[in-house]
C-alpha cells in the first residue's frame, strides 16, 4: 500500500511519467536464467548435479531481480522527491476562491476535494434548485447525489451566477455538453475574461459537433478566455471515498495547465499535465458511447470474448478519427484514452454502460433515461458519431451501430447480427472488425 501511494504522489508536482525513462532490470536476468537452465550448451562441473547447479544459480539471478527493482522503485521515488521540491508553487496558497458551476455528481466531488485541500479557501458552488442550495449550506450535503458523505464547511451553494464567479481565481465547468451553450450566454456578463475554466464536460454538441473547447469561449464571446480540460478515469463517488485516482488536466498553455496541476494534486488524486486538448476531449467523449455499446453486449449476455472483440474494435474506430482531427497517438493510449475507456466500458458504476445494459435487455430508451437522474452523455454524442465520421471519412461501424440503435433504426440484436456479417473488403485488405486493420469499403 505504501508503494501504491508513493505512486500516486509521483505527478503533482513533476512532469509526466511518460517522459521518464527506466531501463527493465529483468531483461539481464532472463538472459541469465536461459544461460543456466540450457544445460546442453556447457558441460557441469564435475561432481555437481546439473539439475541443482541451475537452481541455485536462479536462486541468485531471483536475489539479484530483486534487488534490481528495488533500487530502480527507489530511484524513480527520489526523483519524483526532487522535482516536487524544486517544483514547489504557491498556486494554492495564492488561491481564495473556486467557482463550481453544477451541482451534478462530479461537480459535487471536486467541489470537495478542492475545498478539502484548504479550509481558508472557498468553493462556491452554482446550482439551480433553491431546495438544493438551502440543503447543502444547512446540512453540508448533496443529498440528491452524495446523501451520505458531508461536504467541507467551506462548500457553499448558491443560485447566483454573480454571487458565485465573483472573485473567482478558477472556475470549473460541470454542466453537461448539450446544455452548456446556452448556460454560458446566460452567465456570460459575470464572467471575468482572465478566469481560467476547467471543464469536466465529456461530450459533443448535437447539432454542431462542437466540443468543450470550442463551447466555452464562443458562447463567452470571448476566444482568449483561457481553457483547461479535466478528463480521466474517475468515478465522483470514489473521489468523495478519497480513493487513489489519476486524471490528466489538458491546454494550450503549458503554464496554466501545470497551474490546474498543482492546484488540484494531493495524495489520493493524481494529476499529469498535456498539451492536446484535441485527443483528451474527443476520447473522453467518445468511450461513451463505446461503453453504451459494452453495455449491450452485457445485457444480451454474448459473453466476454464478444465484449473484448467489442471494445477492441471501438478502441481502433475512437483512434482512427481522433488522429484525423489532430489527437496524439500518445493521448490516446493514456488515462484519458485507454483508461478513461476500460472504467467505462467495464465497471457497473458506469452510467452509460447501463443505459447499454438495459438497452441489451430490451428496455425502451425513453422508459431508461426517464428513470435515470444523471445525464448518461454517450446518448446524444452518439448522434454527433455519424456526422463526424462522415465528415473526416472515417469508417466507424460500431459506434455508428450505437447510434441508429439510440435513433430506433435498429435493434441491438440486429445490430450485433450486421457487425457478425461484416464480411465485404476491397482487395488484399484485412477485415478492420476484430483487430482494427485494413478499411471498410463500400
């Protein structure tokens, strides 16, 4: 566990893992072993047992691996010590107030994790329900989402965009995509143009295919107001657990993105630092859908060699069009991208994968989402798949399958049945449905 924790402390301050570099130490001993177990290649000593002559020397390359990884875990430990003290900042003491816009379930667990980092500090909460506000300032809970963990003193709600962006230094943005928009115009006049906006909204705009990047500063009106993307593989409730989660915080600027870094690292949540805002935000709006498709694979009970078959092929489609658009191959294999996509494709906790589930058991989708009191967002960016995939000429058989399943044009057993029947390919090109290669024709 303390290993698991010194982990999890490697990113506030320091740059990325995936930039450090640390030679395998087992690569040596397996050549070692091979040496001494190929026992045609030397003769033994004489008078030893070949057999026991091998196994003691295992023994010692077993020592010495060990011994290895041991030195390279506390070498990496130092180093991530060192550039934590060098890197050292005052980006939170300096911070007085956070603006939360949503009192949804995510909004809800930053808000308690930021204010659990600084009690001087206050976290200002925008809800729209006056019951709701009136509960969280009396009580300290969210009762509609977290009835059972109370919030930080430091939390307060209010129905007042002015009240709440008033002296803000940062602002996170947790409305859902579809009704961000028009949200923002609504809020605009209160809106410092400085004020940076951290966007936990995974998703696409319906009709105009628009991200959270491109949302925030056209309905501000203003194209300089600066922008960071939160995304990752995190669940609110384990947030409010204080669980270990890792997350990466995506801009532009290097500088703010380091900022939000340190602003909302501590020992339980782990933060690394990007500049493609790009892929962070199109994978994280995509594996919605992904797991929507998951879900129904779960609810027709077709097995897990169908589920991997599945979500393999998704993971070929998410990354086909998120290097068309610009994304980084890197991006794409991180938290963001294959982390982001195995919590949601594969854990119950998943909102989406359940509307999925209960879609692959044959419930209506209308009778889901009315029973649900969470936006499941993999539902209408599934309708913003076709546009997209049309438009950068990307051939995306199962996403697009989800979406004429959400749009009533074919049900999921049909849809699994066409997928199965995929068997077309234009000449000396390899099927791209189990293993992502080769393209679709016509």
């Amino acid at each position: 566990m303390a290993s698991l924790h010194s982990y999890f402390s490697l990113s506030p301050l320091s740059p990325s893992p995936d930039h450090c570099t640390i030679k395998p130490p087992f690569i040596p001993f397996v050549s070692r072993t091979v040496a001494v177990l190929n026992l045609g290649s030397a003769p033994a000593e004489e008078g030893k047992n070949p057999i026991s002559s091998a196994v003691s020397g295992g023994r010692e390359g077993g020592k010495d691996q060990r011994r290895a990884v041991r030195i390279a875990w506390e070498k990496l430990v130092r180093w991530s010590r060192s550039w934590r003290s060098k890197a050292r900042s005052d980006v939170l003491e300096q911070t007085k107030k956070v603006a939360v816009l949503g009192g949804g379930s995510f909004g809800t667990a930053m808000a308690a994790h930021l204010a659990g980092k600084k009690a001087e500090m206050e976290v200002a909460m925008l809800v729209r329900d006056d019951q709701c506000c009136h509960l969280i300032n009396e009580t300290h809970h969210n009762c509609k989402y977290f009835p059972d963990f109370k919030l930080p003193d430091n939390v307060v709600a209010t129905t007042s965009p002015k009240d709440a962006l008033l002296g803000a230094d940062f602002c996170l943005h947790a409305v859902p995509v579809q009704f961000s928009s028009s949200f923002l115009e609504g809020i605009s006049w209160h809106v410092d143009p400085n004020l940076p906006f951290i966007s936990l909204s995974k998703g696409l705009e319906l009709n105009t295919l628009r991200m959270m990047s491109q949302i925030i500063p056209q309905a501000l009106k203003n194209p300089r107001q600066p922008f960071i993307v939160l995304s990752g593989p995190s669940f609110a409730v384990e947030l409010m657990k204080k669980l270990p989660t890792a997350m990466v915080a995506a801009s532009k600027d290097k500088k703010l993105a380091n900022a939000v870094q340190q602003l909302l690292a501590s020992p339980n949540l782990r933060i690394s630092s990007s500049s493609d805002v790009t892929g962070v935000e199109i994978t994280g709006a995509l594996k919605n859908v992904l797991a929507i498709a998951a879900g129904i694979v779960e609810g027709m009970n077709l097995g897990n060699n169908c589920m991997a078959a599945l979500v393999a092929q998704g993971c070929s489609e998410i990354r086909w069009l998120a290097t068309k658009m610009g994304a980084k191959p890197t991006t794409l294999t991180g938290l963001s991208g294959s982390g982001d996509i195995m919590l949601t494709c594969f854990v119950n906790l998943s909102r989406n994968r359940t509307v999925g589930l209960r879609l692959g058991s044959g419930e209506r989708l209308e009778d889901i989402l009315n029973s649900m009191n969470q936006v499941a967002e993999g539902v209408s960016t599934a309708g913003a798949v076709i546009a997209l995939a049309q438009k950068y000429h990307v051939k995306m058989p199962v996403l697009t399958a989800v979406a004429r399943i959400i749009d009533n044009e074919l049900t999921p057993k049909k849809a699994v049945m066409e997928l199965c029947g995929l068997r077309k390919f234009g000449p000396g090109l390899r099927s791209p449905f189990l293993f992502g290669e080769g393209v679709l024709t016509e």
